[in-house]
C-alpha cells in the first residue's frame, strides 16, 4: 500500500489546485509504500487553456488617403485562433449568425460582431468598427456685408468677393474646381470676385480621395444688372 506521496507542480510542491495555471505543465508524483520504497510514482505534461479564441480582422482601405477611413464595401480578412483550437467562428449578418468566410470578403456593414469558440467551449464575442466615409465634400458659401442668399440667387455689388470653403469630414478633398457661365473649368481660389455688374452662372464641383463628388450651381447678381438671367445649358 501507498503511504505517503507528494506531487511537483512544474518543480514546485503543490496540493490538487482549485485552479490550475495558464500555459504548459508538468506534474511529476513521487510516492512511498508502507515497506519504505520511493520512486517516481508518474510523470505528465499537459496544457491549461484558460482564455477563449482571439478574434483578428484587418481591413483592406480605399483609395489614396492618409486617414483611416473606409468606404463600404469594407474588405475585410478575419481570423481567430486558440492554444485548443476553434470550434466555431461566425459574424452576425442581419441578426443571423453565419460562418466567417476563410479568404478575405466584402462588408456591407461598418460595424460587425463576431463570435469564436474553442475546444472547451469558451466563447469570445467581438464588435469591430471601421469609420466609413460615404458622403461628398461640402460646399459652404459665404457673403459680404450686404450680400444676400436667396435660394440658388445670390445678390452682392460689383467688385464684391464670395468666400468659398470646401470641407470633407472623412478621407478630404481632392479636388474643387469652379466655373461661370459655362466656361472652362478652374481651381478654386479662397475667394470670387465678380467685377462688372450683371448676371452670372456660377459653378463650383468638389471631390473627395473616394472619387464621391458633388456640384451645387448659383445665379449670381452684381448691382442692377442690363443682362438677363443666365441659363442652364
């Protein structure tokens, strides 16, 4: 029969552990009989998971810009991984979980939850989100004293300038361009001058490093013009 053993927890004593450490182990029992012989009772090495899966996506950006922002369809590559294997990786997808594809896939979503379990059940749930630019740059207009907006009517005096400012909350403006009166196309200064009196057909186009742009038109009035209002081609 046994009489007394003691058991060597990665070269440490140790009594049976409520709560057995993280990693590899070792656990060696030395054992002695009622005859008085002692050996080495059993030797085994093992590992503790004591965490679930890692959850890891990358997202593949758009276009050239210096910001981190993405325009939908996000493309995306997730992984998980665990010291005991995953057992299931799914992504939630109008409230219904789906397996997460193993090659890189398009996101229509700019927030996705994700769920990964490992061999022993552990589960990890994730929400990731990506800042998406889906909008075109702003136009703001701004007027001089005694200048006057009415809709797509503006009313200045000759001589008068027109601030202009061109704004983009997400990956920036590329590129903002105006015109009057169906001639060329040219960048925008800060500021328009209209010098004579008249009318005036005034457009001005801005594009963002996504290529979303917009273009936004006004009838533009200096003093008591002798010209008619322009038209639209």
């Amino acid at each position: 029969g046994v009489a007394s053993f003691k058991a060597f927890l990665n070269q440490s004593e140790t009594t049976a552990p409520d709560l057995w450490p993280p990693g590899e182990q070792q656990l060696i029992i030395y054992a002695t009989d009622k005859a008085g012989n002692a050996g080495r009772a059993g030797q085994t090495r093992f590992f503790v998971d004591g965490s679930p899966p890692e959850i890891l996506c990358e997202a593949a950006q758009s276009g050239s810009t210096l910001v981190q922002v993405y325009q939908l369809p996000i493309s995306l590559s997730c992984r998980s991984s665990d010291d005991s294997g995953v057992s299931e990786f799914l992504m939630r997808t109008d409230d219904v979980w789906i397996p997460v594809p193993d090659a890189s896939f398009q996101s229509q979503q700019a927030d996705l939850t994700l769920m990964a379990r490992d061999g022993l059940g552990q589960t990890r749930q994730r929400t990731l989100s990506w800042p998406v630019d889906d909008q075109p740059p702003a136009i703001q207009i701004d007027l001089p004293d005694g200048g006057r907006i009415d809709g797509n009517d503006i009313f200045i005096d000759p001589g008068d300038r027109i601030a202009v400012t061109i704004s983009d909350g997400g990956v920036g403006v590329m590129e903002a361009q105006y015109r009057y009166n169906d001639r060329d196309w040219v960048d925008i200064p800060e500021t328009i001058r209209f010098v004579d009196r008249g009318w005036y057909l005034l457009d001005i186009e801005a594009i963002d490093h996504f290529g979303q742009s917009t273009t936004q038109y006004w009838y533009v009035r200096t003093g008591s013009p002798r010209s008619q209002r322009p038209r639209r081609s």
